[in-house]
C-alpha cells in the first residue's frame, strides 16, 4: 500500500507533509505534490499534515479520485524530490476545498 496526494493539493500546494515524511517520497511540481509509491513506507504521518486533507491511503481514495492513484506514480517519475516545507502559494487557501481542479494541474 502507498498513499496517494488527490485533487485538493492542486493549486494549494502546503508543504507541511514533506516535514514529516522519513524517506522524502514526495516530488513538487509546479502546482502539486505527489508521492512516489515506490518510495513511500506507509508511515501514516503525512495524512495529519496535510492542512487541504488531500493524502489517502491507497485503499481509501475516494471513488471519483481513483486516478490520481496512477498521476501520483507517473509524475513522480518527472519531478525533482521536496523534503523540506516551503510557503504555500499566495492563494492557496482561497483554492483550497474548491472541486473540480483537475484542469489546473500543471505539468
């Protein structure tokens, strides 16, 4: 099992989780994090982290976001490491909760 970042990071992009994690499974994009499942320990300790409750576990993702479970694993691949926390975008807490933010991701 690994855990999986969702669609509420998507232009919110909190770092807090990259602090916690022990063996830096999460890769920064432009406007999102992702977490390499081949890297993560399952550790739990990033779920309380995450101020936009955006990381599930595998088995737990909700339905209608079963495809980040693959964008995680595929983009993790491309983006460098993040393993200390950073500011959150200006707006981040404005986008935070907002549905539907798929067509925002940048790549």
């Amino acid at each position: 099992m690994t855990y999986v970042v969702t669609e509420n990071c998507i232009k919110c992009k909190y770092t807090d989780c990259v602090d916690v994690c022990p063996v830096d499974c999460f890769h920064e994009g432009p406007n999102f994090l992702t977490i390499d499942p081949e890297e993560c320990i399952d550790c739990t300790l990033c779920v309380a982290e995450c101020p936009a409750e955006a990381i599930f576990a595998e088995e737990d993702v909700p339905e209608d976001q079963h495809k980040f479970i693959a964008l995680n694993a595929e983009l993790a691949k491309n983006w460098p490491v993040i393993s200390e926390r950073r500011e959150p975008p200006a707006d981040a807490d404005d986008w935070n909760g907002t549905p539907d933010k798929l067509e925002y991701l940048e790549r």
